[in-house]
C-alpha cells in the first residue's frame, strides 16, 4: 500500500529548506512524505534591495504567500519559522503543530558586546534588536543588512558586528570559526516564538491536522 504524501509550502531559503526537512522527518517517521512546495514571498523579493521589514509591513511578509498557497489548495501544510507569524491566524488556517523548539537567543556576530569600540557599526534590520542593544549602548549607530542567514553572514566584515538569532547556525553548521557573544535574554529578549517551527494546515482538513498533531511538541507549543 503506497504512503500518504503531504505537499508543504515553504520559502525557498536553506534555513526553510531545513525546517520542512525536520518536519518531513517527523512525519516520515509515523508513515507519511512530504513534497516541498517553493513559494517567494514578499519578504524574499525584497531582501536584494536591503529595504528595512518595518517599512514593507513586517511581521507576516515572510508568510502571506505560504499561507496562501494552503488555503487555495495548492500545499496542504505550511511550514514556517514560528517567529515570523502574525499574532492572529487567518481564517481558514490552524496552528496545527510546534514540532520543536531550538535555542532561543540571539548572537553578536564579530565581537562581543564590552568589547565594542565607542560608535561601533552594527548591521541589523530588526528595530526590537536595535532597541535593546541601545539601552546597553547609547554610542552604537546602525546600519540595514537584509538577506537569508549565509547572506547577512558574508556581509559582517562590513561591519563592527552583526546580530543574529543563535538557532539557524546551528542548524545550517554555521558556526564553527565564527567569533562573538550568545546574547543572555537579561540583554536582549529573543522575539516571541523564536527557535520554534510552526506548521500550519487548513481548519478543515481533519486529517492532516490529526497527523500533524502527532508530531507536535506540547511543551512548545504552550510556550
């Protein structure tokens, strides 16, 4: 008897490459496959212009067309990194599942955070990142960097640091020789839902939301 087979909507990138990866995995291991479905979204499109998230609509413009391609059919389950979600759920969708969670903590990339000369450059587009390290160091001047993890990782030596969230290096191998500081959350709060993968399915498809409940992580989830 052939398998079941779910088509996942996913960014093209290699960190969402990945996480559809795990969550194939996942359910490989209780008798489903997955098929990616390669969806661009307003987010990617953008990234080459280096045009600041906030000014383009942020949170949501990594995910409006992954959705979308759920809800008309096209992918039956989205896979998404669980930061880059609205607070609310469109109708017509459910969380379905959290299958995991990583480290949730961001990282100073090429110093660390003492050891930053006064009026250290550093390269991040996310304005709660600026925020934070701004009431740690009123000197600090910033400067836009866009682009997937690899990207933004090529462009540090533009600049006295970059920050990053911990998790995708890990899961790319991305870390070995890279100098800096892992950030304690007492000096920068990660952004809600960070590390986690979320995967979303139709609220009517009774049987993808059933097995996609199996590989959900309940302690994640709540969190």
């Amino acid at each position: 008897m052939a398998r079941p087979v779910l088509r996942a909507a996913t960014r093209p990138s290699p960190l969402a490459r990945w996480q559809t990866a795990f969550v194939a995995s996942h359910l490989a291991a209780i008798g489903i496959d997955v098929t990616p479905v390669l969806v661009d979204t307003l987010g990617d499109r953008t990234q080459a212009a280096n045009t600041p998230l906030h000014s383009i609509g942020g949170q949501g413009v990594f995910v409006k067309e992954v959705q979308a391609a759920v809800l008309s059919g096209h992918a039956d389950l989205a896979v998404h990194s669980a930061k880059d979600l609205p607070a609310i759920t469109p109708d017509g969708l459910v969380l379905a599942s959290i299958p995991g969670r990583g480290e949730v903590r961001d990282m100073l990339i090429g110093s660390t955070l003492d050891a930053l000369r006064v009026g250290a450059v550093i390269g991040t587009g996310s304005v709660r990142r600026r925020a934070q390290l701004l009431h740690r160091r009123p000197d600090l001047v910033f400067a836009e960097v866009r682009g997937n993890v690899g990207t933004r990782l090529a462009k540090a030596s533009q600049f006295d640091a970059i920050v990053l969230a911990r998790v995708p290096l890990e899961r790319l191998e991305l870390l070995d020789g890279l100098q800096g500081e892992l950030l304690s959350t007492t000096v920068m709060l990660p952004m809600i839902a960070q590390g986690a993968i979320a995967v979303e399915c139709r609220a009517d498809d009774e049987a993808t939301q059933e097995a996609l409940g199996l590989i959900d992580d309940a302690i994640a989830h709540a969190a």
